[in-house]
C-alpha cells in the first residue's frame, strides 16, 4: 500500500486523467474508423 501523500495523490490524479484522455481517445477512434 502505497501512502497517501501529496505527492502520491497528485500522480493518481494524474494517472486518472491520463487514463480518461486515452478512453476518450479510443472511443473516437472507434467512431472514426470501425473495425
């Protein structure tokens, strides 16, 4: 476990923003060009 530090919650947030960026990315790609 890690512990909840600035430093820790500040990665995760990043890492959840991250994450929503790229879900969003691969639901327009799946729009623009269906397999």
């Amino acid at each position: 476990m890690y512990k909840k530090s600035q430093r820790y919650k500040q990665c995760w947030l990043f890492e959840k923003f991250m994450y929503c960026k790229w879900v969003v990315f691969a639901s327009f790609s799946a729009k623009m060009f269906p397999f």
